[in-house]
C-alpha cells in the first residue's frame, strides 16, 4: 500500500478534517520543553474509541508505527514523533466527553482526551473532589496523566494517577477494545491488566477512557508557608504533620532558597514570604471535613509545636483562600521563573524520605566539587519523597553551553547518587525518549527483562510509541 492510500484510509476513517498531514503541525510535533522535534507522517485526530481501534488496526496492516498524545505537556520526550517522517500521532484530544458519574460509587468515568481542570471542575460542581493536581492542569489530559502515573502535588494524601484509577477501557497493539472500565474496588481475578497500561507511556497500548475515584469535598482547605533552617527540620515538621493532620495532611512542599529567589528575580509582583533569611521553606495543606475553624486549629497547634522544637522558626497562614492560592502560585511559578534564567537540567527523583537530607547533603557536595559555582534549584513534593532536583549554570556561565556541554555528567553524577540511596531516577514524568539509556542502567536487569517480556507479548510487532520506555 503506498502512504497516499494508507492516508486515505485514514481518512476514510476519522474524516478528512481530522488527517493532518501537511502545514504547520509544530503543536503535535514539538515537544513541551523545546527540546527536540520530530517530523509526523500525519497526525490522526479520532472522536470515538472504534475509531481509535480502527487506526490502530489500519497502521498495523500498512507497517506504521503510532504516537499517542493528549495535551502533550509531557517533559521526557515521550508523547512526539521521532524525525522519519514515517510515524503517525494519535491524538485524543477529541475525545474529552465525561461519559458518566456514580454518586454512590464515588467515581466519575471520562474518556482519554479530557482535560484534568475539566474533571476537577465536574467534580465540584457536582459537590466531590478530584484530587489530583499538576503545574499543567489546564492542558494536560487524563489520559496522558495515566500513561505516565502523573503525580503533583497531594500525592501524600490521594496517591498517583494509578491509585486514583478504577478502570480503564484500551486499544490494544491489535487494534482490539478491553472493556475494563469497572468502577470495582475489588476484583481479585488474576493479573492486574489496568496497572500494566498505567504508567506504561503509550508503549503497550491506548488509553481511551477511564473510571476514576471521587472524594468527599473537604468543608474546609487550609495552607501555611513555614521557614525551616535545613532538610533534615523539613523532615521532622514533615513527621509532627502527620502526627498533627493525619489524613488531613494532603500537601507537603519543600522549596529552596535559591529556587524561591527565582521566582522573586523574575516575577517581582509575586511576594515570596520568609524566605530570604532561610535555606528552606514548606507548603503545607491541611484539608479538614469538620470545620475551617477545626482546620486553623489544628494548624496553630502544630506549628507552636513545630517551633518549640525548632524545625520552624517562622510561619503564616494563608487568611483566605485568595492568599492560598496566591501561596501555591509561587510554588508553581519556580519552573516558570527557572526556565527565565536559562536552559538548566532537570531531574525527577524520588528518594525515601528519611535520607533525603543526607542525600541532598551529598549530592550538592558532588556537583559543586565537579562544577564549581553551580546553581542548585531544589524543590518539590518532599511528602511523598519526589524531589525536582534541577541543576542551572553558574552566573557567568551561557546555559546553553552549559546544558549541550555538562548534562551527561551531571546526569550520571545525580543518578549514581539515587540508585546509592535506593531511589528512582523518575519519580513522576516517566521515562519517555529522554532517559531511556539510564533506564536500562540504573533498573534491575531482572526487571528490565520482564518489562521486555511484557512489551513482547502486548506490543510483538514495536508499533505502539516505540523507542520510549524501553530501547528499541
């Protein structure tokens, strides 16, 4: 079959309209951080799940290997064309219905193209909450945060995209439907199917809906900004939390003075508190389901603890929920103000949060001996143990040179130091064309032969997103 006619069977399928094979497809074809751009055969934008699984069906019988996307917010390379110019991008962005809702089972299915602000938003209109929170919310799609075991920011309290997933319905490498969108929480009969697609970035099969879970909405959400004098006081304020909110306890972010002085250099109007005077500072929300009342309680008891013991020498209270979230802004305005200053390397790693301080300690000793002047701009979700351990250039140094010249060693220099402490080199991006190499590396051979196995017998003939996750 030659391409012309391949593309119109494609065509034939999804409508013309939806086959883009020529003009600008730069939205489809570059990635999020800019850093590399491949060449799509076309781009396939299907509306409903038959149409996927006839895509699927019709680049299988041409040889053609497939790109799933969804916001394509994804920041290991995972969800663009390679350069060929022979791989066709499946996009589900049409595909965005909320296909239902179960009060009394507390779940909410949605097909794979939904945006996450759309579900958190359905979710409160309809008095639930949908906990799960990331920097692109509003572009991100579940579908995409599935493929990756998206996690953000209450992972402490809701767990990863996988522990918020009941069911999923997919298209396999075969181009056939599982019908698993059961809103069970229990279902004891053999291998867990769901979590083998979950997290698997579009390697085994696509994603096209999903059922998800609901939570009560709190009846009160309160957040404290908390100066600490180190990690390791992060860490003890971190255990009086727990002890303190318990499950209430449902954001725990540590923020870098440097990374906070970002924010401060580039984004004059956001008015970054407490954090001048010491190395740290912590996010924390409190989500009570008695009272706000209850909640400020709470907060106040903890923090007079925090400071008796003297892992908190300062804290606020956000007053109202504009201060909240003008708090959280900050938070996630650090990547924003740190791409102001220049190309810089980016990590994702989780470390067991009790060694975080003394992995910190080391890592930094490491990569300033190796790199002297080396900026360090340290934050991320110490409640679950996720650190966004991000390396920019010293002052008088060109970040690109920087980045093209030092990203290897300072890859290798940061990943032996996460494996010396029982870590993971990607603790919620995913592993995507970026780290590929270091997967292999840095991950039990035994492991990497059972994934293996696995993409053998799902995916034999290397059609779905191949490349990623594993090396071809």
């Amino acid at each position: 079959m030659s391409m012309q006619a391949f593309l119109d069977s494609l065509r034939q399928i999804v409508g013309t309209t939806y086959v883009l094979s020529e003009g600008d497809l730069s939205a489809w074809e570059l990635d999020w951080r800019k850093r590399s751009r491949g060449k799509a055969l076309a781009v396939v934008r299907p509306a409903s799940t038959d149409e996927v699984a006839r895509v699927v069906q019709a680049c299988s019988a041409a040889g053609v290997s497939l790109v799933p996307q969804g916001g394509n917010t994804g920041l290991v390379g995972g969800s663009t064309p390679d350069d060929s110019g022979r791989q066709v991008v499946l996009s589900l962005q049409r595909m965005n219905k909320v296909r239902a809702m179960d009060a009394a089972n507390l779940t909410m299915t949605v097909e794979a193209g939904c945006i996450l602000q759309t579900l958190q938003e359905t979710a409160e209109k309809a008095g639930f909450l949908f906990p799960l929170s990331l920097a692109a919310e509003g572009s991100c799609t579940i579908g995409g945060n599935l493929g990756s075991n998206a996690g953000g920011t209450q992972v402490v309290r809701y767990g990863n995209a996988r522990d918020l997933c009941l069911g999923l319905e997919v298209v396999t490498a075969a181009g056939e439907v599982w019908e698993g969108l059961s809103g069970l929480r229990k279902d004891n009969t053999g291998y867990d199917l769901r979590d083998l697609f979950i997290g698997s970035e579009g390697t085994l099969g696509i994603i096209t809906a999903a059922t998800m879970k609901l939570y009560p909405m709190p009846a009160a959400q309160l957040t404290a900004w908390a100066a600490v004098p180190s990690m390791d006081d992060a860490v003890t304020l971190l255990g009086l939390a727990h002890r303190h909110l318990g499950a209430g306890l449902t954001g725990f972010e540590v923020m870098g003075q440097f990374a906070l002085g970002l924010v401060a250099k580039h984004f004059p109007q956001q008015r970054v508190p407490l954090y001048q005077d010491t190395p740290y500072c912590v996010l924390l929300e409190n989500s009570d389901h008695e009272s706000e009342s209850h909640a400020r309680e709470q907060f106040e008891r903890l923090l007079e603890t925090a400071m008796e013991d003297g892992c908190v020498t300062d804290a606020v209270v956000a007053e109202n929920l504009q201060q909240a979230h003008q708090l959280w802004h900050i938070r996630e305005s650090i990547p924003l103000a740190q791409a102001e200053e220049g190309l810089n390397i980016k990590h994702d790693i989780s470390v067991p949060v009790s060694l975080i301080p003394e992995f910190v300690r080391v890592t930094d000793k490491l990569l300033g001996e190796a790199i002297p002047g080396v900026r360090l701009v340290n934050f991320g979700h110490l409640g679950d143990g996720n650190l966004h351990y991000n390396v920019q250039a010293p002052v008088a140094g060109d970040a690109a040179d920087f980045l093209r010249e030092q990203e290897e060693r300072v890859n290798g220099l940061v990943y032996d130091s996460v494996q010396r402490f029982g870590g993971s080199i990607s603790a919620e991006h995913g592993v995507g064309g970026l780290k590929v190499d270091k997967l292999e590396k840095h991950k039990s051979p035994v492991a990497v032969g059972m994934m293996r196995a696995i993409k053998q017998a799902l995916d034999p003939h290397n059609r779905m997103n191949p490349g990623r996750v594993l090396r071809a």
